[in-house]
C-alpha cells in the first residue's frame, strides 16, 4: 500500500464546495494524509524541513488546487519554489523524489471546452501544466495525466457527486495497485 500526500491549496476554500467535497471523498483513507497548505502557512513561511521529510515519506504526491490565472494559487507556487531544493530534489544529490509519483488534481470555473485550442482560454488545461510537468521531469518523478472538475461554478450534485467518486477511485488505484496502471503513466512532451 503506496503512502498518498495531497497538497492542497485554495486560498479561498470556505467558498469552494467543489473542492470541499473532493476532500470529504478522500478524508480518513488509510495512508492517505491532506495538507492544507494556506491552514498550515498562512504567513507563507513554510517549514522545509517538514515539507522535505514529508515528501521523503510517501510515494504518490498530489498538487490539488484550483487553476488561479492560469497556474497555482501563490501559497503552492511559494511550496514548489521553497520545497524542491537544488541538491535535494534535483541537480548534484537531489535525488530524493526520485520515481515517486505526482499529479496535479484541479478545478477550474472554466469547462473543458474553454479549455482547449478553439475554447476562450486557447490553450488546453495540459498546456497550462506544463511547468508541473517540467517540474517533476526535472526531479525524476513520474507525472501521472491531471484529474480535472471544470465547470464548478455551475456543475450539478450528479456531476460533482460523479467526480468526488472518480477521484476516490484514483486515489485508491494509486495507493493499492501493486503496479501504477500503464494509462496513468505521461511520458514529457519532447
């Protein structure tokens, strides 16, 4: 059974029941532990330590948040900045992230019509990941494809009810899957 780490970051997360109910789906599963970083750091002043030996602990990383203008919110982005040290997570000894997994688990006001090449974003959501991608590539991870809610500003009980359970199920895959299933795996864009 694979240790799971959700990072989460919403800096508005009261408001956000989409979000809210994701985390429900997933709170209390065995080896399953959720940060929330702005609860944790809400002056921003992250322990590195902790995040590090955190990260040296479980296999499968999660970056769950809201896309925020196109990206992370700041809180996840100052993680990622402070967190991935040069000589720890890359570069000459930075070896400790070495094969674990990751994935970015987002939800965007945004459906995904508004995220692709003909939609109002021109770009698709992919596209728009691409530095988490580079990121892990650049630590030796293994970038698993994105999970996505779109549309939560409208999304019906049904939907969301649909999704929180999609993304329990993926969780469960990645932490009791003897092998991590081919499909999940993304190779970097060349």
């Amino acid at each position: 059974m694979r240790k799971i780490l959700v990072l989460f970051a919403h800096p508005k997360y009261e408001l956000s029941d989409v979000n809210q109910f994701l985390l429900e789906n997933i709170r209390g599963l065995e080896n399953v532990t959720i940060r929330d970083l702005y609860e944790l750091y809400p002056d921003f002043h992250i322990n590195i330590q902790a995040e590090q030996e955190l990260l040296f602990e479980h296999e499968v990383i999660i970056w769950h948040h809201p896309i925020y203008w196109y990206s992370c919110p700041p809180i996840l982005k100052q993680w990622i900045d402070l967190v991935l040290e040069f000589g720890w997570a890359y570069g000459p000894g930075g070896v400790f992230l070495r094969n674990k997994y990751i994935l970015n688990a987002v939800t965007s006001g945004g459906s995904e019509m508004v995220y692709s090449t003909e939609g109002k974003n021109r770009y698709t959501l992919g596209e728009f990941l691409r530095p988490f991608e580079q990121t892990a590539y650049l630590c030796d991870m293994r970038y698993l494809p994105y999970f996505h809610v779109g549309g939560t500003h409208r999304i019906s009980k049904e939907d969301l009810d649909q999704k929180a359970k999609e993304y329990r199920e993926l969780v469960l895959t990645l932490r009791d899957s003897l092998e991590i299933p081919f499909s999940f795996i993304q190779k970097p864009q060349p």
